[in-house]
C-alpha cells in the first residue's frame, strides 16, 4: 500500500485528480529536502525552453535523486530501495579500477606480444594466494579491485604486489585463456577496436567443396517468435556501461542521443548526420532519449532516478531497450571501438526497477507522472477526441501513448501475428490463433468508448486481422 505519510490511495495512481495530488505531495517533499530546487523545478515548468539542453540536462539529474527519495517513501519501500542503492555502490570499486589500474597501467605497460608470454595459471595462483578468494566472477574481482586499491595507498611499499597485478590484469584482458576465464566478468576487459568488415566472428569450414563461413557454435543465438536471445545482461554488467560512458551530454556532444552531425550547420540550418562505413545515418535515437543523463545517474547509484530519466522520452521502455533497436549505440561517440551498450544498460534499469516491491506500479506511474518531463508532468485533461492508431510497433505504440497522456481517447489495431501476446493470459484470449473476430475488435471499441473508460487511461488496443 501507498505510506499514509502523503494521504494518498492507491486508486490515486490511475486518475489525473489523483496524480495531480501525488505531483503536489512531491513538491512539498522536494520544498523540505531543498527548497531553491523546488523554485527551480516551478520556474522551469513554467518555462523550459529558458533552461536550454545542458540547463535542462543539469535540473533533471539534480531532481532525480529526490525523485527516487520520493518514490521510495511513497511506496514505503524504503529498506529496498536503500538495498539495490548498497548493492550498486558495492561494485563501484570495479570501475575505478578497471579504468584507472588495468586500462591504464596494465594494458599500457604490456601489450598482447608481451602479455602472452606470461605464465597465467602461476601469476593467478600467487595473486589468489595473496587475496584469499579465487579470482573468479565478481566477487573474485572485486577482491581484486579492492585489494589493488589497498595497495595503491602505499605503493612503493608494494611495488612487487601491484606488478603482480598488472602483469595478470594484461594476461586476463589479452590472451585468449584470460578472456575466457573472465568471461562472465566486467573487469578484465577492453573495448575491441571496430573493424567493420569482420564485426562478428566467423568460422570457416568446406562442407562438400564448398567454402562456408559460420558463428562460432557459442555464439548462435536461436530466434523464436519475439522472445529475447539472450537473457540480457546482470547488474554489474548494467553498471559498467553507465561507467564506460563519458557522459557527454556534459560536452553537448551526446551523439546516441541526438545524432552525429557531418560539420557544424551554416548558421540557419541543419547539419546531415554522418554515415556509419555501411551507410546507416548516424541519427541516434529517434525519441532524443536523454541517455547520458540516465547512465550518469545510474553510475551515481540511483536506479529509480535513471528510470525515470529514460521515461521522460522513451516511456515505453519496457519494450525498446534491449529488445528492438540501437540506433543510439550506431551513433555512440566511440566510432573506432565497441559503442556503449546502452539498450542493455536501459533495459538493466529497468529490470532493477521492477523487481523491486510495487516495481511494476512505480514503472507504470512514471509513465503517467514523471516530475522529470517538465513539458507534460502530468496528464492532460481529457479532450474527448477518439484516435485510431494502426500499426502497434514501437512508433504506433508510442505514439498511442503520448496520444493517450495528451487526453484523447486510443484504439490501436495492428495487421501482424502478436505471437508475444500468447504469453500474456488476457491477450491471449483474445487473440487465440493470432486472429482476433470483428465481434472482438467490436467489444474493443466499446470498451474504449464506454464511459468507464472514458479517461486518457483506456490503453491501447491491439489486434490482428
Ligand atoms: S553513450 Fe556514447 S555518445 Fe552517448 S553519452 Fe555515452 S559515450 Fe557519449
């Protein structure tokens, strides 16, 4: 249940008077905690184009913190939250020394010629030895982290120690037993330089004369339906992306977000995006997500704060992310070397959210009340306008949506098989066989023209003919 703290009801959730109520207990909340912040959030609700992008970029990932501290109490679900905050700043070790001791001291110090030339299994025995623990998965890495840190406070006193470690650090990362060992890790790794003619790895094989190229067998992903290919990627796999980012929306030079302009526009216009070496416009992506901002957040440890960062822009996260598109990390500013990927990083954020208690409820609110979308924090009021959106995917759906929060009235239809609707009891139902009947499409429209459902929160609704 909601914290009676805020005298709200859950039913407060699903209808504009109530998120209006919810929106007005966070300004009070953000008035308490810090009230020059809560003039800057009425000022620039009043008028955001003032801020400008890095302005605008600066208030939001100041507020988010407070949207998370809010969110937290409003569902009181605090010790959770204060959990997955622990959890995160458990593994921020690893990225500092990741950066700072094996990309830049180990890799510097021994390239791959002289790094093969190292006897792994005698360099790990030592260093195991002199950890405790076996260096392996996180918790073997981050011992190792932790205890290269240690040693960093006084090196000179363990100058043979921190060779001991840079020596592994470059064996792990460079040669094809270290790498598979640290597999399933973050540390020792390094972005691959792109080279675009051979971006997957091929095996060659002649089956009956004939020359085939073929995926190594441990690469081959299987496609069934919609379902994912992989299981996505864990926490601290998340995490390391939002710190392999520079965050350049800093710069203003976030081309995930906005694109990779070719040269500077002649004053007054536009200029073109840049072509990846395959042709692809490297427009970035197609909602302007504000995805450095959300790595930011999420590297500083705020989960709920970068989710709500992401559903500013790309509400429908749930289904983007990991699972339809990359233009962003197509337009990412490393062009030479593995882009930031940002659609595991997102969907990450995401995952974390919803297995939180009330997850679903919290995603489901920033959808509707997202005190980061300065331009529609709320629900508009309804118009009474119906709309027919045809076609469902990502552009249908997102836009049914903004339809939706703008106070119109959505049907949504869409032509193709829904085969991720049989995994959904409801839907499948209705969409038995992957065809729904007109009388099912007539009970749809009723349902979305029926005064119960007379509010922007209909849904949309899909189906296939
Ligand atoms: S994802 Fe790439 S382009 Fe975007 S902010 Fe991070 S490093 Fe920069």
């Amino acid at each position: 249940m909601l914290n009676p703290r805020f005298g709200l009801s859950f039913e407060d959730l699903y209808s504009i008077a109530g998120l209006a109520r919810i929106d007005a207990a966070f300004a009070s909340h953000l008035g308490e905690a810090e009230s020059a912040l809560r003039a800057r959030l009425d000022a620039a609700r009043a008028d955001p184009a003032s801020l400008g992008r890095l302005g605008e970029s600066e208030l939001l990932i100041a507020l988010a913190p407070h949207v998370e501290d809010f969110l937290a109490e409003l569902f009181a679900i605090e010790p959770e939250v204060a959990t997955l905050q622990a959890a995160q700043r458990e593994l921020a070790p690893l990225f500092a020394c990741k950066r700072q001791v094996v990309q830049r001291k180990a890799l510097n110090r021994y390239k791959a010629d002289v790094a093969g030339g190292f006897d792994g299994a005698a360099l790990r025995d030592e260093l195991e030895h002199k950890l405790g623990v076996a260096l392996q998965g996180i918790p073997g890495e981050l011992a190792y982290a932790r205890q290269v840190g240690e040693w960093g406070r006084d090196e000179a006193a363990h100058a043979d120690d921190i060779e001991l470690a840079l020596r592994y650090a470059a064996w792990a990362v460079q040669t094809p037993e270290g790498k598979s060992l640290h597999k399933a890790g973050v540390l020792f790794k390094a972005p691959r330089k792109l080279d675009f003619l051979r971006l997957i790895p091929v095996e060659h094989e002649q089956r009956h004369g004939v020359d085939m190229w073929r995926m190594p067998a441990d690469h081959l992903r299987r496609r069934e339906g919609f379902a994912l290919t992989d299981p996505g990627t864990d926490l601290a796999g998340g995490l390391d992306q939002a710190n392999y980012c520079i965050w350049c929306h800093e710069q203003q030079k976030d081309s995930c977000s906005s694109g990779m302009p070719e040269k500077k526009p002649v004053e007054g216009s536009t200029a073109p995006f840049k072509k990846s070496p395959f042709g692809v416009i490297l427009a970035g992506c197609p909602l302007d997500e504000k995805i450095s901002e959300f790595h930011k957040l999420r590297a500083e440890g705020w989960a709920l704060g970068a989710l709500a960062m992401i559903c500013v822009d790309n509400p429908l996260v749930a289904a983007t992310g990991h699972r339809i598109c990359n233009d962003c990390m197509k337009a990412c500013i490393y062009q030479k070397q593995d882009p930031v990927d940002i659609p595991q990083a997102e969907t990450r954020v995401l995952k974390d959210v919803l297995a939180l208690p009330w997850g679903f409820e919290i995603y489901s609110l920033l959808t509707r009340w997202n005190p980061l979308n300065l331009r529609r924090p709320l629900p508009l009021a309804p118009t009474g306008k119906r709309v027919l959106v045809v076609g469902t995917g990502p552009a249908g759906f997102t836009l049914a949506h903004h339809l939706l929060n703008d106070g119109h009235t959505v049907v949504g239809i869409d032509g193709v098989s829904l085969r991720w609707a049989s995994a959904s009891p409801t839907l499948r139902s209705a969409t038995s066989a992957h065809y729904a009947s007109r009388s099912t499409i007539a009970s749809w429209r009723a349902s979305a023209e029926s005064p119960s459902m007379g509010s922007p929160f209909v849904g949309t609704r899909t189906f296939s003919s």
